[in-house]
C-alpha cells in the first residue's frame, strides 16, 4: 500500500520532541524516534480517525473510546490498523482520567504494525505537547528559510562567475545534497554536478527528463516539470524555457521544503544563461550601463551606443493612459505619464496622438544634460501652446516668407501685426478691416511659413525679414 500524502511542512523527528523533559514523553514501541517526522499534532477520540488525518500527525487520545471494560485485542488491532492506513506518524496515549496505564493490547497492536506509540504522562496536558512541537516546527521552519535564502544567494553568485552554468549546477547540487545533470538540445549531457545515484536511479532521472523535453508527435502540452521516487530517491525534471529542449535533471537522497524553491531559483538561472545571445546593441546598452553604474561619466557610457551623429533627448508627457510612442529607440524611460528618451539624431522625430513632446537639439554624449534641460523646455513650451511637438529653437529652422512672396496682402498683414505688438484691434484699424479678417491672414501666414507666431522669438527673427521686403 502506497503511503497518503503528508502537507509540504517542516518535519520534526519524534526523537526531539521525546527529548523535551518538562514533557515527561516516553516511547513504548514502534521505530527509532529520529526516524519519526512529525507534521503535526491531532487530538480525537474517534474509534475511528481515518477521515480526519492528513498524514504525518502524532495522534493524541486518552483511550475514551476504549473504556478498560470494552478494549479488546482485536479492537486494539482495528484501530492501529486505520492509523496507519490513514499516514498518521505515531500515536500518543494520555494515562488519564480513562486509564491508569497504556493498554497492553494497544502497546501489541502497535508493535505488529510498526507504529510509534508515546506516553503521555497525567501531568502533561495534550496542548503542551502541541505547543511544544510547533515550536519546534517554527525553530525548524527558520533554519529551512535561512537555509534557502543562502541557496539563493550562493546561485546568484554562481551565475556571475566566468563558468555560470557549472558553477550553478555545482551550487544545486551542494545545496540539495544531490546529484544534477544538464541536458542540450539535442539529448546530449553537457553539464553534471554532484555524486551520482545509483545506475537504476540515474536511467529513470534520465526517462523522467525525456517527459518535459518537446516531442513533436506528444498529442498534449509538454509539462514544465516532473517527479518521480527510485529505490528512496527522489527524481526531479525541469523544462528550460523555449522550445529547444534544454532540461534539468535532479535526484535527491532527501526532498526538504525548501528544494522545490532552490531548485526553482536555478532553473530561472539556467534559462537565462542558456537563452538566446543577446543582440550586439543589447551587449552595447548593457556594458553602457555597466559603465554608469561604476562610476564612469555619462560620456564614457554614450560612446558605447551606436549612434555617430549624435542623439536628441525627447520630453514627453501623456493625456491619459497612452501607450510609449513608437520613437525609433529602446532607450527609454516611461514612468506613468511622463517619459524621457534619447534618440539617434539621424531619426525624425513626429507628433503622436495622445503625446505632448518637446524634443532637444542634436547632441553629443558629453551634452546629454544640456540636451535633457532643452527638451525639457521645449516641453513646457509645448503644452503652454497646447501643440503636441515642440522642437528646441536652436534645432528649428528659421522661418521662410518664400509662401508669402505672391501674398502681398499676407505681407503687409502680417508686418502690421508684428509692429503692433499682435493687437488684432490696433491691426484692423491700421488696416482698415475687420478684426476677424485680421485674425483669418495671421493664421494663413502660420500655416504658409510653418512657423509658431505665438513664439517672441520666431517674430522677432520675422520682423527683421519683413523690413527688407516690400
């Protein structure tokens, strides 16, 4: 018969929790207590438990359902039997207020099935017992989480050395206490660590590690991991990512808690390590960073980015929730609304819906700062004119009256207006029109010379060309 799953908690061997002397527990029969995991504490007084336990409990009783005059041997076999069948790990009898001594037939019955019995002493109550023991699962629960997080550091450190997959396969298998085997794409064994299993646990990870490798003619999704249990070792197989068929193997003598995790924390490990190359600019953007991070000048860094004619920084702010605009770079910083970009000044630079953008003017990489306060401006620029692209004045050219040079009304309209300081009153005096006309000619000579006339100094740079024309 197959032994009932236990939950996934921290054991405590029955030997630790006998050894509390305030307890006053004492073994009667059953296996060697260190060989013993507890899970839990169960109190009941049920002839029949079964439906209760989960597995791995040390049942408690006082005996009230077998009164000295009804307990019989065959009773006694019954209920151990059901005990046993339904995982629990031992059984702990009360001497009071039923019964003065343990039941000779339930100390027999114990001992034809294996099962640990305990004496509980008058004195002891059953939630001292259950207190005691999860203080011992909490003592055991902390050293399991320390004992993990060291894993986790150790295999990061592993995954930075010049050899990150070895090291890594070394590390899980150090702290697993196990045996680890890495297999390519092709179903060759590149990489192990660890002392192997025995031939028949080896061949058996080997078949388990085939199920989570793709198999084109599998008619169901291939799973992403799996176990299985060889001669009292437990075998674990784990897919790598992607489609190639890279795959861990582990075997364990042991399966604690905390395993799963550690060997989940190398599994992210190794599908990165044994992913895809990155790209030459991905290499690039990364020892940039690298670069930043250690100190080296902003200039230093952007000299590793392919970009020869410099960069413009690009400002933005959205209205809403808008998706990042498709600007042409993977250089950039969008937080909520606001987002920040550097973009290859050989790359133009458009309005998008949604997007309110000030753009700077080309840079080198040791202007960038300069670059990020002009296109900050521009920005400002931008929503105080409620415009959705303003570029830096000094990246926009000046502007041309060539459109006007048939328009001699638009001419004259527009130098009227400039003298005047934009008074539409005073320009539709001077002119003899109505204001409105005024207006319509000064928005026709924006659209015609594609210029910002709301900017001081896009008129001053038009006055000064509207002096020299008649």
């Amino acid at each position: 018969m197959s032994s009932p799953p236990v939950p996934p908690l921290p054991t405590v061997p029955l030997g630790a929790l006998l050894a509390r002397t305030e307890l006053g527990l004492r073994q009667l029969t059953g296996p060697p207590a260190d060989e013993v995991p507890v899970h839990s504490v169960h109190t009941s007084e049920l002839s029949d438990p079964y439906p209760y336990l989960l597995g791995g409990e040390l049942l408690l009783t006082a005996g009230v359902h077998a009164p000295e005059d009804t307990g019989t041997d065959a009773y006694y076999d019954g209920y151990v039997e059901r005990i046993v069948a339904a995982g629990a790990a031992a059984l702990g009898f009360g001497v009071a207020p039923v019964h003065d001594t343990v039941p000779s037939g339930l100390v027999a019955a114990c001992e034809r099935h294996r099962l640990a019995l305990v004496e509980v002493p008058e004195e002891t109550t059953f939630s001292a017992v259950g207190r005691a023991l999860w203080d011992l699962m909490t003592a055991v629960r902390h050293l399991e989480l320390r004992r993990v997080t060291e894993a986790q550091q150790g295999l990061a450190t592993a995954a930075a050395r010049p050899d990150p997959v070895p090291a890594v396969l070394r590390q899980l298998a150090q702290r697993t206490g196990g045996f680890a085997v890495l297999l390519g794409p092709d179903g060759t064994e590149p990489q192990r660590a660890g002392a192997p299993p025995s031939e028949a646990a080896e061949a058996a990870l080997a078949d388990l590690v085939r199920v989570v490798r793709p198999a084109t003619t599998r008619l169901f999704p291939t799973p992403a991991s799996a176990s299985d249990e060889v001669g009292g070792v437990q075998l674990s197989a784990y897919a790598l990512g992607g489609s190639d068929g890279r795959a861990l193997g582990l075997a364990t003598g042991a399966r604690a808690p905390g395993d799963h995790t550690i060997a989940g924390v190398a599994v992210v490990l190794l599908s990165l390590l044994q992913g895809e190359h990155q790209s030459t600019g991905d290499v690039r953007r990364s020892a940039a960073l690298v670069r930043l991070l250690l100190g080296d000048g902003p200039g230093d860094a952007a000299g590793l980015l392919d970009a020869p004619g410099g960069w413009r920084v690009v400002h933005g702010t959205a209205q809403g929730t808008r998706p990042v605009p498709p600007l042409g770079t993977p250089l950039v910083d969008a937080t909520g609304s606001l987002l920040r970009a550097l973009v290859p000044a050989d790359l133009d630079v458009v309005a998008h819906d949604g997007w309110t953008l000030g753009v700077s003017a080309p840079a080198g990489p040791g202007e960038l700062r300069s670059a990020s306060v002009q296109a900050g401006h521009a920005l400002a620029r931008a929503r105080a004119l409620r415009t959705p692209l303003v570029r830096h004045r000094a990246d926009t050219p000046p502007p041309s009256l060539t459109a006007l040079s048939d328009r001699p009304e638009l001419r004259r309209t527009l130098r009227t207006w400039l003298s005047l300081h934009g008074s539409w009153d005073r320009t539709a005096t001077a002119l003899g029109v109505h204001r409105n006309t005024v207006r319509q000619r000064i928005a026709k000579c924006g659209v015609l010379i594609s210029a910002d006339l709301d900017d001081p100094d896009i008129r001053m740079e038009l006055w000064f060309a509207l002096r020299d024309l008649p």
